[in-house]
C-alpha cells in the first residue's frame, strides 16, 4: 500500500476540520447536557480539592490513584463506554459501526485503566523487570506519563483513519476537538509537574465532554448519513 504524502494528509485534515466553522444547529439538548456534565465535574473538582485542602492542605490529595477524584474519571469513561455501545447497536450495519465499537472497547479500557491504575503498575512492573531503583530519575519517573500520552497518539490514529465519519457530526467533532486539546494540555502538566489540581481537573472536563460528544453523536440525525 503506497503512502499518502504528508501534505494531502494536511490537506484531507484542513477540508475536514473547516468544516466546523459552521457547524449548523446542535441535535436537541447538545448545550444543555454538555453545560450539566461540566457543571457536575467543576462541582465535583471543587469538592474534593476542597476536602484535600482542609485535610492536608494539598488541593490535588484526593485526585490520585485509588481516591476519588480517580473514582469519578473511571466512572465519567464507564458511561462513555455505554454511550459508545449504544451508538454501535443504533447504527446497525451501516459501515460506521466497527468505528463505534472501536470507541466502547477503548473507552472500557480506559475506565479499567482509571480504576484500578493499570498504567502506574505497568510503569512499577517495567521498573521491577529492569532492575532500575531510582524512581525519581528523570526519565523513568514519567514512564506511567509517557503511557498515557499514548492514548493522545492513539487517538490522532483513530482519528486520521474515521475523520470524515467524525467530521460529519460536526458537534460531536466539535466537543472531541476541544476535549482533545483539554487532554493535551493535561499531559503537559503531567510532565512538568506544575499543577497537579489544573492537570487533573483538565483530564475529567476532557471526560466530560467525550461523553456528551458520544450522547450527541447518539442523537444526531447525520449518524447514518453517507456511506
């Protein structure tokens, strides 16, 4: 199979996402379902840096693994993945489909990831399987980070092989746009360690509006258009 060189791949992304300029009016209750997520997630960021705050006067204490912060991440990807099935089971036999079945498997994963912190035993058990003792290199201190700015990869994969099946429900493309960018600049942080609190508030709105995007892709009338 010949490559597609990087400029028409430029040129297939730049037609696409243009089209999002002027994406039409939303399926019924789009805004007020996504403005209700968000409103929960602010609520529940507040919440619990609030209660970190009080308690060891660290916002960010209650957003780590097995806390619940975590908790309410890999619920927001539970329903993500339900929302993602139902979209799948709507579309029947139309070719979008496997897409949509793609989306609940990863998004299952994903919350499994979030429950149970798959990826920091991963990133414990390649430390154990190397003999490396200093955890705070670093380099090997942002291998669990390293991990989940994969799933950022992954996710620009997906959407370069779908674009145009995304694309067409312009405000599911919208709303996975924006969460992709709350992603990046979630992973960022990461990284850096600046704001633990901005980093992981960034990731559960990113989750939020994943999974008003799937709600919205479900009610959207363009679901089955095209091929």
């Amino acid at each position: 199979m010949s490559r597609v060189p990087a400029q028409s791949r430029l040129t297939r992304w730049w037609r696409e996402l243009a089209q999002l300029r002027h994406p039409g009016s939303p399926p019924p209750g789009t805004l007020a379902l996504t403005l209700s997520f968000l409103a929960i997630t602010f609520t529940v960021i507040a919440i619990v840096a609030t209660f970190g705050i009080v308690r060891y006067d660290r916002a960010a204490r209650y957003f780590g693994e097995g806390r619940a912060g975590n908790y309410y991440s890999a619920l927001q990807l539970m329903a993500a993945f339900v929302a993602a099935v139902l979209i799948a089971l709507k579309v029947e036999r139309h070719p979008s489909r496997r897409l949509w079945w793609i989306v609940a498997v990863t998004m299952f994963l994903l919350s499994l990831d979030e429950g149970f912190g798959l990826h920091e035993e991963l990133d414990t058990g390649i430390h154990k399987l190397m003999g490396w003792h200093d955890k705070r290199h670093w380099l090997t201190d942002h291998l669990d980070d390293g991990f989940v700015a994969l799933y950022g990869v992954i996710a620009l994969i997906w959407a370069e092989r779908h674009l145009e099946d995304i694309v067409r429900l312009r405000w599911t493309a919208l709303m996975l746009l924006t969460a992709f960018v709350c992603f990046v600049g979630s992973s960022v942080l990461d990284f850096t360690g600046i704001t633990a609190l901005l980093e992981e508030g960034l990731e559960l709105i990113a989750e939020s509006l994943i999974l008003a995007a799937l709600i919205t892709a479900y009610r959207d009338p363009n679901l089955t258009g095209g091929s």
